[in-house]
C-alpha cells in the first residue's frame, strides 16, 4: 500500500468500521504500508508504516521522478498502457497533438521544458532521498497488487488537481487498476478491498 497524505486512523472515522477491516487486513497479509506525508501520523504508528517525509505539495514532483525509474528501467506494463492509456507516448496521442506532448517525453526530458525528471531532480524537490525514490519504483513495479491512494490534504493548494492526476499515473503505468487489492480513492471503500489485500499477499 502507498498512501499519498492519507492518514486513515484520524481521517476516516465516518467510515464505520473500515479502519479497524484495514488494519485486521494488514495484520493478516503482512502487506507493507508506505505513508507518504509531511507529517508523522498516527496512521503511520498504527499500521506500522515505513513513512516518507515529503516537502508540502510536492507529491507532483515525486511522482514524476518515480516514473522516470519506471520508464528508464522498463518497467512499465506496456500492455496495460497500450490498451487504456491516452498520451504515454507519441503512437498514443492523437494526431492533432503537438510533437514531443506526451507523458513520456515530459518525464524524460524531451518535452516543452527539457527537463528530465530524474530521481536526482525530484530529491531535490521533494526531500526524499534519490536512492528511495528509485527503490520505490521498483517496489510498485513489482508488486502483485499495490494499492495507491491519497488523502485530500495533498491537492489543497494552487493546481492540486495536477497532483490528483500525478499520482493517479502511477496506478496506470504499472497496471494497478482493476485487479484484488489494488484501489484508487478512500470514497467508497468496500470491505471487499480490504480482504482482496489479504488475498493477495
């Protein structure tokens, strides 16, 4: 599970019982829990969470920087992209698109801004060392089913819809999207999810 400023334990008490599901799920699967955050919550105690200290409202820039691990070790789900995905690379932009518009040349460096958006780069944005950013890639990319989410806090600033849009590439690069235990958003959880996470551990 990566959690983007979701803290669970303080924010979801109108969920009825879904924390305590969570958490019974956790324990059963032994499924590793990542928070990233800027603060240290109660959620990263109670699901004995690694936590990632991150910079305010630069989640963006980590996401960025973990796709570029992605794309550069090849360890996109090519098929997934190909099949659902619109503007990862230029044989999926429409025609009209201007060249050098996708996803993938913004990550690399070969779009509008010449940027590459390298781990190096989104340490120095983010705070979180270059090495873990990397490491983090990897772990999405090779679990069997990871469930990404975020809070609310980290789109509460200028342009936050692009945040909500940042994180939700991640999912979709690495194929995350409708399979037992994976999951987007913490509206509408069902108790379902949480025993998906167990089955998949």
């Amino acid at each position: 599970m990566v959690l983007f400023g979701l803290n669970l334990s303080e924010t979801r008490m109108s969920g009825g019982g879904q924390v305590e599901e969570l958490r019974r799920a956790l324990e059963a699967s032994k499924a590793r829990v990542i928070i990233i955050d800027p603060r240290y919550t109660d959620s990263v105690i109670t699901e004995h969470a690694e936590w990632l200290p991150i910079r305010p409202t630069t989640d963006a820039a980590l996401v960025a920087g973990i796709a570029y691990t992605l794309i550069s070790e090849q360890l996109i789900d090519e098929a997934f992209v190909n099949r659902y995905c619109v503007g990862y690379d230029r044989s999926t932009l429409p025609e009209t698109a201007a060249p050098n518009a996708s996803y993938k040349d913004y990550v690399l460096g070969t779009g509008d801004d010449g940027i590459a958006k390298t781990p190096e780069w989104a340490a120095d944005i983010t705070g979180i060392p270059a090495t873990r950013i990397r490491q983090l890639a990897r772990e999405i990319a090779s679990a069997r089913a990871c469930y990404i989410c975020q809070g609310w806090g980290p789109q509460r600033h200028a342009n936050g819809e692009q945040t909500v849009r940042a994180i939700q590439t991640l999912p979709a690069l690495t194929g995350h999207f409708g399979r037992p235990g994976t999951q987007q958003w913490q509206l509408a959880l069902r108790y379902a999810v949480w025993r998906a996470i167990v089955a998949c551990r």
